[in-house]
C-alpha cells in the first residue's frame, strides 16, 4: 500500500495553497516532481503553491515555499499569512508569532480570519522607463494601466516576465494597478504558477509603494489594494526610497483538508 499524505487546504484572498504539517521531517524537501503534481489543478489537488511548516529553533517554525511548477520559491505573502493561521489552527500559536522564512525573520498577529502580517524592509527602488520595480521578498515589476479589468493580464505579464531583461535572471512578477475609489486594483501574473493569480501579498506590497513613490506619499502610509481574490490592505514607513514597518494585512481561510 503506498503512503498517504495529509494535507490542509488555506486561501488568502483567492491565493490557495496547500500546507503540511512538516514537523517530523516526513516529507521529502527535494521532490519538485511531487509538488509540482500536488499542485496541478487536474491531476493533483489544486493550488497555487505549497509550504511545509517546519521546525526550527529559536522561533515557533520555518515556512518552506514552493511555487506550483515545483520548484522552491522566494517570499509569499499571502502564503506567510496562511501559514500563520495554520500554525494557529494546529496549536502552534494563539495571536501572535515569531516565524523564519527565506528571507529572514517575520512578525505576525492574528484575529479571527485577519492576518497582518510584518514583511522586510526596502531600501531599493529601480526604474523600467514608467514601471517601478522593487523585491519585496519577492521581485516584483509594477506599472499603472487604464480599463484594468479588460486588460490582458496573461499576454502582457507573460511578455514581460520573459523579456530581455528579466528572463535570463530567472524571471519577473509582473503587477498591472489602476486607482479605484480610495484605494487601488491590483492584477498579478506571477512566475512560477506562469499565470494571473487571485492575489499576490508581495505584489500588493510592491504596489502599494509604487503608488507612495508616484504620489510622493510620505510618512506613516495605508493603502487599500483590490486584488481579483478580496482586500488587502498594505501599512508602511516612507523616507524616500526607504520603506519600514512593512505590514500586509488581509483574510486567511481553512477550506479542506485530506489524504492523498
């Protein structure tokens, strides 16, 4: 009889990711073959990514992302603030933690389905003629376009993401925002699931200082970001191109969970 495989379902905001209690060590670190099939959407269970909770010292435990393609990733944002509800669902945590991710230490607290989640500084801001272009964790490209919902989120991303400039350094993700109200609508396709998600935390962080730099927006800053999946909510420290006490706050959901 072959082994069986418990996992949990999450959602951030539409941004689904499939979570497993790695606490024990049972699960391979290096089988990218295995997430990649977990993550298919026809032959697996679904989802846009996938962590493992780790254990690990001097913290209450280690996020391992990979991206539905299989291969380990850099930051999530919405994947931190699904792990962080796991964590709570599994007795981990109550309200708030300490945890370790790829790109070092992160804070976080939790009420009910809201997770505000601490994310790193920045201090580097580049230029791509009118895009601003930033890692937030992740490496993200951010431009301002007109008619968003009409607009070819796919075709544009994807030519981007894999130009000249970005493809041989492994890649791009590619963030299309438009004013909407009092706050803004982000679509995102991102590298490594190689199309538009539901929502991307590292993208909507990106995007909320792109609007700080093009409105020169300083001092303590909240900025609402639509994404196609739900709210998001970005909160940061501007001075010039230095961004601190980065929080990126929104919904964190349990679907479902099984054996596979």
């Amino acid at each position: 009889m072959s082994k069986k495989l418990t996992f949990f379902k999450y959602q951030g905001a539409g941004n689904d990711f499939i979570l497993i209690d790695n606490r024990s060590g049972g699960f391979d670190r290096n089988n990218e073959s295995l997430v990649h099939q977990l993550c298919d959407r026809r032959f697996g269970i679904g989802a846009d990514g996938l962590m493992l909770l780790q254990a690990v010292e001097n913290y209450d435990f280690e996020m391992v992302y990979y991206n539905a393609d299989g291969k380990e990733g850099t930051m999530c944002g919405n994947g931190g603030r699904c792990i962080v509800a796991f964590a709570r669902d599994l007795g981990i945590i109550t309200h708030k933690t300490v945890f370790l991710a790829v790109d070092g230490e992160h804070i976080a607290d939790i009420t009910a389905d809201q997770v505000n989640l601490g994310m790193i500084d920045v201090h580097q801001v580049d230029r791509d003629a009118d895009a601003f272009v930033l890692n937030t964790g992740s490496p993200h490209y951010v431009t301002e376009v007109t008619n968003l919902q009409e607009f070819n989120v796919y075709q544009e991303g994807y030519a981007i993401r894999n130009n000249a400039t970005y493809g041989k350094a492994g890649g791009i993700n590619v963030n299309f925002i438009e004013a909407e109200g009092q706050g803004y609508f982000l679509r995102t396709f991102e590298r490594g699931v190689e199309d538009e998600t539901y929502a991307c935390g590292t993208g909507a962080t990106a995007a909320a200082m792109a609007v700080a730099l093009s409105r020169d927006l300083t001092g303590a800053i909240e900025i609402p970001i639509r994404v196609v999946g739900g709210q998001l909510s970005i909160a940061f420290n501007r001075q010039g191109n230095n961004f601190t006490e980065v929080f990126l706050k929104g919904p964190a959901n349990y679907v479902f969970q099984g054996e596979i």
